[in-house]
C-alpha cells in the first residue's frame, strides 16, 4: 500500500455551485462542509431537500459542518466513536465532504460512506480517519450527514395532508448527496462514473434500499454493504400507526394540534424517548411510498432493478453476540418485529438453537444475529441473483486487541474500526495486518468491480451452486458457508 505524497495544490475547486476552498489533510487534500442541498429549516423543515443557493465567492471548505440531531439508541447505550466530540447537533445538516490524493483532473474511484447509528445517530465523520482510503489507497472518499431519525423518517404524509410530499425524507438525501457526486467528483480529482457506495449496518440498509430507488439508478455503480440488509422499507399502514404514536407523544407536551413547523427539537427527541421507554423500541424505516421506493426493494431487485451494479455483501462472524452487550442482563428480544402469526415458528426455532448451544443467552443472540443479519443477507443476494445481478459474500471473523468482550467473537459492528485502521491508529501489528486484509477486498471491488484478495485467489460470485464465502481472520481464506436453520426462515 502505497503513500500519496503532500500537495497543497488545487484546493480551490469549482462546483456546480460555486467555489471551494479545502485544506491539507495529513497528507491529502479535504473539502470540508460543503452544502448539497439547502438548509432544510424555516418553510423547508420536513420538506424533500432542494439544490443549494449558488455562491460566488470562495466558499471556505475547511471545517465539517453540524450534524443532523441525535436520538438515543437506549440507556446506557453509547457507540465510541460514532460522532466527532465537537460536533455540532442542526437541523441544517445537509453536508458533504471529500477527501482526495488531489484535485488533478485524474479520474480515480470514488468511495462515498453511509454512516452507521440505527438511523437515530451518528454521522459522515466520527472518532475514525476516511481520509486514508485517499492517502493510503488513492481513492476520493465521500461523507456526508443526512436527516435522523424524525426529521428524516417521520412519514407525515400518512397522518397530515399538509406535508403530503413528507415521506422517505432521508432517502430523497441520499439521492440528493449522490447527485452532487455525480455532478462534482470530477473536479475534486474523482471518476463519476466509477462510484461505490459502502456502509455499515443501518448506512449499509440505506444504501441497499437505493438499489429499489428509479432516481438513484446511473448516480452509483457498485455498493459494499457490510450487516446491510435491503427487506426494511415499509407499507404505509404498517408505518401510520408508529407515526400517529409518535405524534401524540409530541403532543402530550406541546398541545395539540402539533404544529410541525415549530415543534422545538428537544419536543421531538422527549417523544422518541417516550415511545422508547413506553414500548421498548421506536424504529425509524423507510416507506414503500409507490414512488421514491415504489415496492418492497427485494422485490424490484429480483426483477433487475441494479442487475449492473455488483454487490460485496459482508457480515461478522457473530452477529448478534452484540446483543449482550446491548440488554446488560435483559432477555435477548427475539420476537421483536415478528408478526403474529409468525411467533410460534420463531419460537421453535429458539427453542432448537437453545437445544444446540448451551449458553442461553448466546443461543438467543445467534438466533437474533441469523433472523436480522444473515438471513436478509443471503435474500438480498439471491434476489440480486435472479434480477441478474452478481455478489460476493464475505465473513469478517477478527477479534481485535481492542475488542470490548473478545470472547463474544466479531460482534455486529466489529468490523468498522478494521475498515479504517491505520498503521498509526492500530492497538498491534496483528490488528494492522488483518485491516489489511479487510481494506484490500472494498478497495479492489472499488476498482475493478471484482473483491478481490492477496491471500485467496478463489473467491466466486455467491450463487445456488458456489456458496462459498471469503472468510477474513488474520488473513483471508474462501470456506463453506454455512447456513444455519433461521437464516433460512421466510418470516414476511
């Protein structure tokens, strides 16, 4: 892995909205805090964003712009790293960044994250460093922040005529960001026509719902989805009552009727956290709205809809052995989302995996982890399949140094901090080796479209007659994957 050398040429950049001033960033060039769409607040709060105002002057990029407002996963639950210490919480946080080798006029493959954070937190940049897939790769790396939780996914369409153009908020950012890619990349030394979306966990379901999406189609050409899952965009009459929910929990301490425009932003984080303590939960999802997402994204999937766009489908060795950690004594809720009528077959099924492992409480975190991650997983590989689309499967297996409980494997999550482990940042050469490994299939895949590894040169498309895997401990190596009973269960 070869080093960019320092410039401090060409940070001025002309965008389609006006110019651009970055900075040096150890080594590469950043632009930092660039505007993709308008503030969305005041007549354009919980509104579908719109192209910013141009600019004539140099517009300094040299600083992140504020984040998106925060919601609480749950009690005591925190995710190190998710989010700059210093960071701003706005409601105007429609911001991009860039970091590149240089501004050259090359053409280089352009990586373009979706933040992790349950749709409820999170970030484009946090306590990790996208700037070495430029400085260590030579890639051009996106970030970029979107609207959370309510004022991203609060359907309001279902519940109030005046904010019928209010649905799939988010998704419209994403599109939205991705369109400023297409538009800008070229000038910040990126290839518009070589973009790969990756993401991890709730950003890898963000960006695998924009595989379904007709106004995102031509703006990405392949996606690395890492514990993504692609079956969450929701009916309207499943998501209207949650909406209705929430607007009463605003309204319990606002009055009624809820002026949407001017509900105070804390008003609607108290809700969230009362529907939280209330219910135990309160998703935020997209919505099969017959237009943004026009059906269920499986389904769109099956019938070609990204069939050019490969796929690099990945997911920790353990998935759901985050679980422990997360309900800190509590039973592991493996009926949580499990319409009626399917519990009793999730029910055998724990009662089988409880049979096979000793530890109950692993028992039900594995089932959690086949039901939510390696289940949706192999669906979203198979409907790719059959749209004529191709995937790669890969299993992130490395217990790092600094792994919270190293005993309970590569839990979900795990695999971020590999993602963007340096040399510098690694705890042991050990961690810094096995990052190698992990960077080198998403840079390859950047590429040349095909993952690839230095340590395995077998590694096929996942289909009905090759279901092998590349499995990535402290080197790589391509096995059988092995698919376990609920992984196979049909719950819809």
């Amino acid at each position: 892995m070869s080093r960019i050398p320092a410039t401090t040429a060409n940070l001025v950049v002309d965008t389609q909205d006006g110019p651009v001033e970055g900075v040096l960033d150890r080594g590469v060039s950043a632009w930092l805090g660039i505007p993709y769409a308008q503030p969305p607040v005041g007549d354009l709060r919980l509104r579908p964003p719109l192209p910013p105002s141009p600019w004539r002057e140099v517009r300094s990029a040299k600083a992140f712009g504020p984040i998106s407002w925060q919601l609480s996963l749950g009690p005591g639950v925190e995710i190190p790293g998710i989010v700059r210490p210093d960071a701003t919480e706005s409601e105007d946080c429609l911001y991009v960044n860039v970091w590149s080798p240089a501004a050259d006029g090359r053409r280089r493959p352009v990586l373009v994250w979706f933040h992790a954070g349950g749709n409820m937190l999170g970030a484009g940049v946090g306590g990790y460093d996208l700037g070495m897939y430029a400085r260590t790769h030579g890639l051009v790396v996106v970030s970029f922040n979107f609207r959370l939780g309510p004022w991203g996914f609060l359907h309001l369409a279902g519940i109030d005529d005046e904010f019928a153009d209010t649905v799939n908020l988010a998704v419209r950012d994403h599109v939205a960001v991705l369109r400023w890619v297409r538009h800008n990349i070229a000038g910040f030394g990126g290839d518009s026509d070589n973009v790969t979306l990756f993401g991890l966990s709730s950003g890898a379901m963000n960006a695998a719902t924009l595989l379904g999406v007709p106004d995102a189609q031509g703006l990405f050409h392949k996606a690395a989805l890492y514990s993504g899952r692609a079956d969450l965009a929701l009916d309207p009459d499943i998501v209207a009552p949650s909406t209705r929910r929430f607007a009463d929990a605003v309204a319990e301490t606002e009055g009624t009727p809820v002026r949407w425009r001017s509900v105070p932003n804390v008003a609607l984080r108290r809700a969230h956290s009362t529907l939280r303590d209330r219910f135990g939960s309160h998703n935020f999802y997209d919505v099969i709205d017959g237009d943004i997402v026009p059906r269920p994204v499986l389904d769109s999937m099956a019938a070609g809809s990204g069939r050019n766009i490969p796929l690099l489908v990945s997911v920790t060795a353990d998935e759901g052995n985050i679980l422990p950690l997360l309900m800190q004594g509590k039973e592991i809720p493996v009926l949580d989302n499990v319409r009626p009528d399917r519990v009793e077959q999730v029910l055998a099924l724990r009662a089988e995996y409880r049979e096979a492992i000793a530890d109950v409480t692993l028992a039900d975190a594995t089932l959690a982890g086949d039901l939510n991650y390696y289940g949706p997983a192999l669906r979203m590989i198979e409907a790719h399949n059959r749209g004529g689309g191709t995937a790669w499967l890969q299993v992130y297996g490395y217990v790092a140094a600094t792994a919270m409980v190293p005993a309970l494997g590569a839990i979900h999550g795990s695999d971020m901090q590999s993602l963007f482990l340096t040399e510098e940042t690694a705890r042991t050469p050990a961690d810094f080796a096995a990052a190698q490994v992990h960077q080198e299939t998403l840079v390859t895949f950047a590429g040349n479209s095909i993952p690839a590894s230095s340590k395995e040169s077998r590694w096929d498309p996942y289909t009905d007659d090759n279901r092998r895997a590349l499995r990535i401990d402290a080197t790589a190596r391509t096995e059988d994957f092995v698919v376990r009973p609920a992984a196979l269960a049909d719950l819809s």
